[in-house]
C-alpha cells in the first residue's frame, strides 16, 4: 500500500468512529467536510517517513500518530477560518467549515477533531503500552499552551510578538512533532529526529508567507493577501521577497542536513525536496529574482 | 489533606505549565479565568471519591483524572458561552471568558483546555502505563463524537432531537466518566462504577433544567430562563416542574443504589446526598408541591 492510500484509509477509519446511529448527524458531517478531501497531508507523510525510518514496528500506532497530526491541523484550520479569526469563506478550494456548516457547528467540528486525535492514539497504543505517554506528551505539547499551534494563534491577539516565537509555536511545532511522534511511534529516539521537523516546520511557515504574497488563489484553494489583509506578523513582509526566497532555501537545506543517517534517508531526502518544490516552485524563485534585478 | 484542597492544588499545578515565559500571556490569563475559582468541582469530587473507595494505589493518576475531568467541564463552558451558542455574559458569578478577554480568546481557551487534559493525563500515566490507555478512551469518548459532550451541544443545532439523548451526551457523559474513570485511575473496574455516574448524570441535568425555571440569578451566578430563550429541550417544561422534580428524587434515589458496596459507600452517599441538596434543595420541592396543591 502506498503512503497516500495508508493516511486515508488511517483517517476514515477514525472518522468512521463517529458515524454512527445515535450520533448528531451535521456534526458528523461538518467533521468529514473538514478532514476530506485534504491537503496535502505533509505531517503524516513526514511522521510515517520518519516511523519507516525507525523501523516501524508497530504500524496501528504509527497509523494512529499521523492521524492524530492530521486532525489535529485540521482542528486548527476550522478554528482559524471562523468569523473572530479569519472569517473565511474558502479552503481548500471549497467552502469553509464555517461557510458550509455555519459558526457553533465549525466551533464543535474542531472541538470534536482534537478529542479524536487523543482518542485515536490511546486506541492504538494499548499494543505498546510502554510508548504512549511520552507520545501524547509530544502530540499534545505541539498543540496546546505554551508552545503549540494554540498558542501560536494566540500571539495573534497580543499587542507585540517576535516573528519567529510566532511561527514556531503556530506551525513549527506540529512538524517537529511530526518528526519526533513518528519516531516515538516505532520505539526511535524522537531526539535525533527533532531538528529536521523544526526547520522543516520554518521553512513551512515561511513558505505560506510568500505563497500569500505570490500564489494564484485558485491553485492556492484560499484567499491570498491575508497577512497584510490581518496584520499578521509576515516574513515576506519583514525580509522582502527575495529575502524569503532565499531564507527558505537555507532552511531546505538545513533540513536535508538534519536527516539522520538510516537507510530510510534518501525516501526521507526525496520526501523533503518534493514538498520544498511543491510549496515554493523553483519558477517563483526565478520569477522573484528577475523582478529584482529589473 | 481534604479532597477540595487536593482538587486545587492539582488544577494549579497543571495549569502552571502553561504560565511560563514565551507563553502569550493574554491566552494563559483566559484559560485561568475559566478555572479559578471553580464551581462545585462535582466531577473531580466524584472521581476522587470512586478512586478512594477503589484503594487509591496511584493518587496522581486519580488527581490527572479528576483535572481532565474538570478542565474538559470547563472547556465546554467557555465554548457554550460564545457569541453563536448562549452568548453569556456571566459565568460563576462574574464576566465569562469571551465576555472578559473577547471571542478569538475564548475559542482558544477552551481548545487549550482540551489539550491540557488529555496532556495531564499523559503526564501522570507513565507510571501505570497499563492504565493509560483505557483511561484515556473512557475521558475522550465522554468529551468528542458520538455521544460526548461535544456531541450533546451539537443536538442543540439539529431540527429533531429527543431529550435523553440530548442530556446523556451533553451532561451525562462526564458523569459516567467520573465514575468509570475514577475506579480506572486506581486500577479499578470501571463497569461496576458507570451506573451511579450515569444516574447522577441524568439527576444532575434535569436539577439544571430545574434551576433554570426556579433559582435566584444571583445564587445561580448565570442568568436564568435560558433554556426556553433558547429553545432548548428541558425536562422542567416536558415534565412540568413538579414532574421534573420527581424524576429527579428518583434517579438520586437510582444513584444512592448504584454504589457498589464497598469501605468507601459511606462517604459516597453522603456526597451524593449533599450534592443532591445543593442542587435542589428540599425547600424548593416543598415550595413547588405547595404551588401545585393551592
């Protein structure tokens, strides 16, 4: 089975959970609408990369780290996109969860996707007792207080924050945590395997800022101009352009030098180039510094 | 040490791992504000109090429990008193969360507080790792989809819903799980223990509906008639109020019964009877019996 058709059929089988007579029914589908069809579930492709890296020896929990990863980055699209934070109409190309389903439903949907995505590991982690704790501890502190994407969207609401507090804590740390779950997950040393989420994670970040500057809202599935649009703290903004081109290409590079050596490396270097390509195109890059030197 | 100071000092020191520096500090001061000063702590009290008459062999397993308990009751206060569900704007006496630091924070706070409970647990756990797993599902299936709390809220956006469906999910599913959950945290069996949860579940969701027609808005430090302003299925107006008020004797009644016996009964019955008397006191049944016969 291919890693693609793995994380799918992974997350269906946790929604499917819910599904179930007796259930609130809009809940439920408000729930699916904010899970498929995806994106291009970069952290449990990086969590599962990292597990077969390690071994993966216990794949149920393997399985159940990445959709833990995935719904929890769901939760967080559902909550930012509501009318106190972005109001947005669009994701993925499609109506919001909000836009579809209206406010208290997408308030439960991500309610519901961060319960899920603790009950999805303690379902799979009766195999390997010995593993769990320290797992939720990873997954948990890269969601809540006082370093995960919850606090990173909080920084939003204060009156002064340091661009990169801001997007470590708002997308940083659900990739390291994808790094080092995933290793955790087959028994590894999430140590070793910590930096190359955290520069993956920057180089994310950095990424979706020049992509609001430079992508085409069609292939973006979004509205672009949002930062400016909200305020909110910009490295395309704060370096220029080119300057983020160019960090994020540093930061690729720290990325494929954080691999560790396994056999699993060159799938894990490929993984890393294909995804740095797919978030900032080699022709943006091009793009940006012909501008430049006009 | 008493049970309401050990309830205390456990909420302060889980929340006093979000109170650190590089925490936003606005987000740390709302989610402090939806746990201090607390209510009745009845969930806490009720696990604390299964796990005691269980032996009590992990007391910070039991106290983990008892946190993830309240800290989910509170999360789902700050989100039901948002601007698209009850728009409160009091809580406890004094300004709700969203009333105090605005909506964008409460969403948070309440997603924080998720990820902290289940964190806690997470925390306490590796030393019963065996008991982890279980415990963790019994808390999260109690909370998400299908039939916990986040799924009782949701029957509030659905056209057709009956009501005892609607309370055992929205109020009776932590109930149970302070039960089960608590003979967990000590090794316990968790089926012997989920009847007396699930009655005073129930007994404690037609006592809200009654309130809600009966008590003193200062007393209840909420407004009140909320549930007929909202449209909310109520037992006190399926019932009527003497008919809710019988149902509820019952199933304390049904609850006295449903403790396993055991050294700790004793001290369970009369929590139950105290909590039964804090809830509706005997003065108010008088008063509406007095109502029906003049």
């Amino acid at each position: 089975m291919d890693t693609t058709t793995r994380i799918e059929r992974a997350l269906l089988a946790a929604l499917s959970t819910h599904e179930v007579p007796g259930a609130p029914p809009k809940l439920a589908a408000a729930i699916r609408h904010a899970v498929f069809p995806g994106g291009a579930r970069i952290r449990p492709h990086l969590c599962l990369a990292v597990a077969r890296a390690c071994g993966d020896d216990d794949p149920a929990l393997a399985d159940a780290t990445a959709v833990a990863l995935e719904l929890l980055h769901c939760a967080s699209l559902v909550h930012d996109d509501l009318p106190c934070f972005d109001d947005a109409a669009t994701r993925r190309g499609r109506p919001s969860v909000q836009a579809a389903f209206g406010e208290p439903l997408a308030v439960l949907a991500g309610d519901a996707l961060i319960v899920l995505a603790f009950q999805t590991l303690a379902a799979a982690g009766a195999q390997s007792p010995g593993r769990l704790a320290a797992l939720i501890t990873t997954v948990a502190s890269a969601t809540g207080m006082p370093f995960g994407i919850v606090a990173g969207q909080a920084w939003e609401c204060e009156p002064r924050v340091t661009l990169s507090d801001y997007q470590r804590a708002k997308t940083g740390a659900l990739f390291a945590a994808a790094t080092a779950a995933g290793a955790q997950a087959a028994g590894g040393d999430h140590v070793r395997w910590r930096a190359l989420g955290d520069r993956l994670g920057e180089a994310y970040q950095i990424a979706d800022d020049i992509r609001d500057v430079l992508a085409d809202p069609e292939v973006l599935g979004k509205p672009v101009g949002q930062d400016a649009c909200h305020g909110r703290p910009s490295a395309a903004h704060q370096l220029g352009l080119t300057g983020a081109i160019e960090h994020f290409e540093g930061l690729v590079a720290g990325a494929l030098a954080a691999i560790p050596e396994c056999a699993g490396a060159p799938a894990l270097r490929a993984l890393v180039r294909m995804e740095s390509e797919r978030l900032v195109p080699k022709a943006w890059c091009e793009d940006a510094a012909r501008r430049v030197t006009a």
